[in-house]
C-alpha cells in the first residue's frame, strides 16, 4: 500500500502533463519543429542531408523511438510526460516538498513543459544533480554520460557544462566522467559516418551559428536586462552557499536563453533560478495534499474547459498525426482553408511550414525551415539557391513577411522573401497568405 499511495500522485502528475499539452498549451512552433524533427527520421529522411536541424541529433532520435509503433503526436508527448515525471520524482527525492515550487512554477510559464529539445536539457541537468550527490560507485561514469548527452541535445549548453569539472576536478573522478562523455560522443559519430552526414551536420549545428548571431536581432531587451540582474544574483548567492557543481549546473542552465534572447526561452532562466533557490535555502512547506487537489482540480478544468468556449472546436481533430491536439475552431478553419493549397510541390516560406508538411504527411526538406542560419554557414545563399532548383514550384508567403523580417520580429531568412518578391509574381490569395510563381 506505501508503495501504491507513492506512486499515485506520479500518476496525476503523468496524466497532468499529456493534457496540459494537449488542451491548455498552443502549438508552439518549437514544439512542432521537434516533433517535425522526429517524425521526418520515422519517415525515413536523413537528418543534416534531408532536412535541416541546428542541434545535434540525440533528441530528435530519442523522441522517434515514440513514433515505431502510433505515429502520431500523442505517443510523442506520452515518451516526453514520462520523463518530465521521471525528472520531478528526482527532484521530490532531492528537495523533498520544496520541489512543489518547480512543478508549479513549470506549469505557470507552460514553455517548461513544452515537448521541445530545451525541455529535455533541464531534465538532464536535474538528473546531473541527483547523481552528483548520490553514492553510486559508477556515478562518475554516469555523469559524463548525461553530460555527454546533453551536449548531443543542445551542443551550447552541454558544452558548457563541462565547466564545473574542471573548476572542481579535484573532487571527481575527472577520467571516468571524459570517459563517460566521449561514449555518446563516439556512437554519434558513428552514426555521422554510417548515414554520411558529418559534414552537414557541422555546417548545421557549428557553423550556421555564426550567421544566426549575425543575423539574428530579436532581442528582447527587458529579458536581457533580467537575465543579466538574474545572473548577478545567482553569483551571490553561490558565493554566499558556495560554488558547488550542483549550484554551478543549474547556473549555466540559464544558457538556455541564448541565443534567441525572447520570452519562451527566458522562462526557463525563471525555472533554473527557482531551482538555484530550493537547493541552497529553506523554503515554506507547500502541502503536498493542496497540490494533488489542485491537480485534480486542474485535470477536470483541462477537460471540461471547451464547455465554456464560444470557439470550441472538434475534438479528436481531422488531422493527421496532430489529430490529438486541441485546436479552436478558428484555428482549425484557418488551418484547414490554407491547407487546400498546399501539396508535396507547394514551398511554404513560413514558420508555419513544418505544421503543413506534418498534417500531409509530407516529407519535410531545406526550404521547409528558413530561419536565419538554419542551412549552415552562408545559409541566405543556400535558401536562395534551393529556391532556384524549385522555381517551377508555387511558394505560399505571408502578407506580414516583410514586416515581420524587417523588424525582426520572425527568425525567417529575409534575403530569400526578398530573391521571392524580386523574381515571383502573386498569382493568387487565400487569407493572410500571398500565392506566388516564378517571374519567367
């Protein structure tokens, strides 16, 4: 009965999770990307030769292991509620009912749940703080295997977080956690050189670097500054608790924020310095009871929440592999009256592209993701060079690309909208989108 009466609240908390993505969470495009990601390799594409990714390739094949059997979304965010679940029970052993405050802190900026890459990255990094104050004998070997893959989910963190080896090497096995690091590393490249990928897989995820942070000007400036206070305050209070390899984890788990600079990715710098808080204080006891009710509570509101919606829309869905996901029914409208044109042949300039291809089952490709330095170094010239191997093909643009690339409020690639409204002509309009086909 002990162990029935502990593992019930995991239940709710699983549960909790697959609903609060699937009805209170919008589609966001990270989410889709990652999903998209997954779903191309269960499709048989190569990542780096098929399509462009700019992180290394371990959570994308992961999260496709969910895909072998339902390809569709809801195995998707099953395989990611179960480690998010697994992540907060690390959590209630470490911290006890302090870790309350994350969960709820998680659930109130909703990012931190999202089913994405940066998600996966802090649930290793709290994985590498059990394990660094556990007594296994293999610990050592064990952390540099997270590390190791936390550097092949998202190289500029996981790199990173080496740091706090060599500033505490004196107090770890530093050989065994290099050993235990380089494992991943090996079997990665491995899988370079069998699906021979390596050279577009470090033009991707290295070298389009150096034009994303060139190009790339959406800086939201209040974050940056609260970043920045945050950081200042995380030094002191590590130099008032100590520079611990624990402490100086969650620190660089801030690095997530970088280099997007925006509001979503900020969210978890807030995740990261609640988690910096609860290990170096102590906090007022939350009742763990309240927050199985409130659970409760908050599973019945997820469901019974398009009772008291005047844009309710259908659920399951018509579309494929999204089909479990809520949509209101503007968005399914909206959705739907754009999709009527678009096909295999269709190029959808948008940020929205990889949303169409997923609902067509739709092989996704470069030109689906154009995001500044997506296509690796020089990636404007390789956008602009794809578009002319394609130009017999339509392109769907929204009416707001040129603002939206102007002002830098979109990550697209504004120099291949540009090369499309020099050399294509609007053929056609379906909502707030412009047809266009080559000028010949």
């Amino acid at each position: 009965m002990k162990i029935i009466k502990k593992i019930i609240p995991y239940i709710f908390l699983f549960i909790f999770i697959i609903l609060f993505n699937i009805f209170l969470v919008p589609n966001n495009m990270d989410e889709i990307w990652n999903y998209g990601f997954s779903l191309a390799i269960r499709m048989g594409e190569i990542p780096y030769n098929d399509f462009n990714m700019v992180i290394l390739p371990f959570y994308p094949l992961l999260m496709s292991l969910s895909l072998l059997i339902f390809k569709n979304y809801l195995s998707f965010l099953i395989l990611h509620s179960l480690f998010m679940t697994f992540a907060f029970y690390l959590a209630f052993k470490m911290f006890k009912e302090k870790a309350l405050y994350l969960l709820v802190v998680s659930v109130a900026l909703v990012s931190c749940i999202y089913p994405t890459y940066n998600t996966f990255i802090l649930i290793l990094i709290i994985i590498g703080l059990y394990l660094e104050q556990s007594k296994l004998k293999s610990k050592d070997l064990l952390i540099g295997l997270i590390i190791g893959i936390s550097f092949l989910t998202k190289q500029s963190v996981g790199i990173l977080l080496i740091i706090p080896w060599l500033i505490k090497y004196k107090d770890i096995d530093l050989k065994k956690r290099i050993i235990g690091f380089i494992i991943p590393c090996i079997l990665c490249l491995l899988y370079f050189v069998i699906f021979n990928n390596l050279g577009n897989a470090v033009d991707q995820c290295f070298l389009g670097l150096l034009d994303f942070s060139g190009n790339y000007k959406t800086i939201n400036p209040i974050c940056l500054i609260l970043f920045i206070i945050i950081l200042l305050m995380s030094m002191f209070i590590c130099k008032k608790k100590g520079f611990t390899i624990n402490n100086l984890y969650i620190i660089i788990g801030y690095f997530v924020f970088i280099p997007t600079f925006d509001i979503l990715h900020f969210y978890y710098v807030l995740f990261f310095l609640v988690l910096l808080i609860i290990n170096n204080y102590e906090l007022k006891k939350i009742n763990n009871k309240l927050i199985c009710i409130c659970i409760l509570i908050g599973m019945v509101s997820i469901l019974t929440y398009n009772k008291f919606n005047d844009d309710i829309g259908k659920y399951p869905n018509s579309f494929n592999n999204f089909n479990t996901k809520y949509y209101p029914n503007s968005g399914i409208k909206f959705i739907s009256k754009v999709n009527k044109y678009i096909d295999s042949d269709t190029i959808i300039y948008d940020d929205t592209a990889y949303l169409y291809r997923v609902i067509n089952n739709q092989k996704v490709g470069y030109l689906d993701l154009v995001n500044h330095g997506n296509l690796g170094y020089n990636s404007s010239k390789k956008i602009i060079n794809e578009l002319k191997k394609n130009k017999d093909k339509k392109v769907l643009v929204r009416d707001d690309t040129d603002k939206r690339t102007k002002k830098h409020i979109s990550q697209l690639d504004r120099e291949g909208y540009l090369y499309i409204v020099k050399h294509y002509k609007v053929v056609d309009h379906v909502l707030n989108f412009s047809i266009y086909e080559y000028n010949k």
